[in-house]
C-alpha cells in the first residue's frame, strides 16, 4: 500500500456526495471516480475503509502503537471494541483483527491499536516492521460487544493478561477522560513489568483517579508486589473482595479466560463476568477427512474434502474469503451454509442444519457440504 510523508484530512462529506454522483461517474468511466482520488490521496475515497499510520510508538521489545488517521467511514469506537486491519503481502491483502487501545474521547479523531509481534506473523510482521508514519492501511469499522456500558458502572473490575490488555486499557482511558469518579480495580498479568505496555499512563491515571485501584501481577514473581504468579480466584478475594457483585471485563488468554469463568461461576456470578478472547479455545480433534465434497456455490468450484478448515480449503482452491483472526473469534469469515454438515473445531459439535452461518475458519466438512463462496 502507498506510504504518504503527511496525514491528509478525508474528504468533507459534501465533497463526497458530489464525487459519487452518477454524472460524475459517468464522465469518469471506464474508471472509478475513486481510481482518480485515490491518485491524489488513499484516503480520498467515496467508499472508505482505509487508515493512515500518523505515529508509530514501541511500547516494549515485542508490542508497538500505531496512532492511526481514519477516513469518513469511521464512525468511532466505543471502549472495547475492535477493528480489522488489513495489510498488503503477494499481491492479497491480509486482514487480522486488533482491539483499539485509545479512549473513545480523543479529540483529534484518531485511534490507536497495539501489536504485539507474532513468530511467522504476516501482519503483525508488516505491521512492526513496515508500518511508518504515512503507511495506508485498510481498516474496518470498530465492532464488538464487549464494551464499557453507556452507563457507567459505580463499580467496575478490569482484568487482562499479556496483550488482551489493550481492551480493557481503552475503558480504563475512557474513563480517565470523563473523570471518572467510580471505583475500578484494573488487574494485569504479565511475565514481568518490562512486558507491560502503557505502564506510565495506567501510573498516572491511578495517580490522579484515587478509586482507580492498579496491580501488576508479575507471573514469574516479583520483589515488594502485592500479588505474583499466575491468576488464582485468592487474588480477587484479596484486592475485590467484592468482584462476586461487579461487573468486570476480562481479555486474555484461553487459560486465565477459563480461571475466571471458572471462579465467577463458583461464586453464582457467571453473568457479571463479560470476557474477550485472543486466543481460542483448544480446537478439537476430528476423524480426518470426512469423504464428503465441499461445493462452493457461487463459484461453482467443488473439492474433496482434505480435512483442513474451510476457510483453508477456499483458499487452497484459489478462492479468497475474506477472514481475519483464523481462530473463532472475530467472525470476519462467516459464510452462509444453505445445505450440508460441518463440525464446529472448538467443541465437536455437528451442525448439519440446513440455511445457517458458519465460522468458515474454525468448520471442518462432517460429509458433503455447500459454503456460499
Ligand atoms: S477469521 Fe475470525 S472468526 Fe474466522
């Protein structure tokens, strides 16, 4: 994608509503009216989705913010939210999917996403090593639910391990910015304190919001810190005690997610616990190849299945659906099955309901199938 040395502003919205006239589009033929403004800048689209890198900042050796500069098909973001970043490799774009981690509050309409860097990672690779101010991105619209209530909670804990802390850094900054005068408990788990990104601003929000109440649980232990080692339900007895009648998000790993559903659902409050995945659930195994042919419809191509997901098989047969996490969690590839059987790679479940969606990326044939692709 083009690299631009100074943020542009999107086209004001009149610009935009006179750029996609018909006449316009007409003079412009055989090309788009957006071939001849993207030229300009790619920001300067009629149709939108893109983003522009303005700031790069590294918060450790592996994680690094990018402040990025939207065009006027952002609609902002609610804290917690995520979007989908798209970056170019061999002539395809890829798409992966990022919480946001600045308040919904900044005032200069921009957003930030953090990155942490993954081996063989195509675009967090890009992303780390690429990405500099003036880098163009395709961006999605913020979606999710998993968000800070509109009416803000008295009461709110906020827990995160490694990098699911970039959600829950976005409601705590969000409520930073409105003064927020409740009481929060913000409960990090990380190897150690130089793995913590954002550390001085979660100080100084702590600093300045005296009912904000931080801990940095070091898992490999630590000297003079009031909780080490891994998540165990003794920690929230000990710094809120009260987290049984509170309404807390958490964003981590399968295996602190599994702890806290686990100590929530002990203590009968499984339903004040909203949790946020970045890693999936354990994928179980299946049979193999099941011997049923996967038909994909609106290409007309069909193939035996060979065992993989979906989603790979599509792509193995030249198609390319559009996805973004590969792992259950963001929904990016969710395709319509009008007719056949497919087994669910989290829980082993069969759905051979006949007109559903199916998560392509985590769906393994379960007999003969068709995908709307
Ligand atoms: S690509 Fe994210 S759920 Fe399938």
């Amino acid at each position: 994608m083009p690299l631009l040395s100074s943020p542009v502003r999107p086209l004001p919205a009149r610009v935009r509503s006179v750029l996609g006239s018909s006449l316009l589009a007409g003079l412009a033929s055989p090309h788009s009216v957006d071939r001849y403004l993207e030229s300009v800048h790619p920001l300067w689209t009629t149709e939108g989705g893109r983003a522009q890198v303005t700031a790069v900042h590294r918060e450790t050796d592996d994680v690094v913010t990018l402040t990025l500069q939207p065009d006027h098909a952002w609609a902002g973001s609610i804290a917690g939210q995520h979007v989908r970043i798209g970056v170019p490799s061999d002539g395809v774009t890829q798409t992966r999917t990022y919480s946001v981690s600045s308040s919904a509050h900044r005032a200069d309409g921009r957003f930030t996403i953090t990155v942490k860097r993954k081996d063989g990672g195509v675009v967090s690779g890009f992303l780390h090593e690429r990405a500099v101010p003036g880098t163009i991105l395709s961006c999605s619209a913020a979606t999710g639910e998993v968000v800070l209530p509109e009416a803000r909670p008295n009461r709110l804990v906020l827990v995160s391990g490694g990098s699911g802390i970039t959600p829950v850094v976005s409601m705590l900054r969000t409520l930073a910015d409105e003064d927020h005068g409740g009481a929060v408990t913000f409960l990090h788990y990380a190897r150690t304190t130089d793995d913590v990104p954002f550390l001085a601003d979660l100080r100084a929000i702590a600093a300045r919001l005296p009912r904000v109440d931080l801990h940095i649980v070091p898992t490999g232990g630590g000297p003079g810190e009031v909780l080490t080692g891994r998540f165990e339900a003794a920690h929230l007895d000990r710094v809120a005690p009260d987290h049984r009648q509170t309404l807390t998000f958490a964003c981590g790993p399968t295996g602190l997610i599994d702890a806290l559903e686990e100590a929530y659902a002990a203590g009968d409050a499984g339903d004040l616990l909203q949790v946020e995945r970045f890693t999936p659930r354990a994928l179980v195994r299946t049979e193999g190849v099941s011997g049923g042919t996967i038909s994909f419809a609106r290409s007309g191509i069909e193939v035996i299945d060979d065992g993989r997901s979906l989603l790979e098989q599509a792509e193995a047969a030249g198609l390319t659906p559009e996805n973004g996490c590969r792992m259950g969690i963001c929904h990016t590839c969710t395709r319509f099955k009008p007719e056949g059987a497919v087994t669910d790679l989290r829980d082993g479940r069969i759905c051979d309901t006949p007109d559903t969606r199916v998560q392509i990326c985590v769906s393994v044939p379960a007999g003969d199938v068709v995908v709307d692709l």
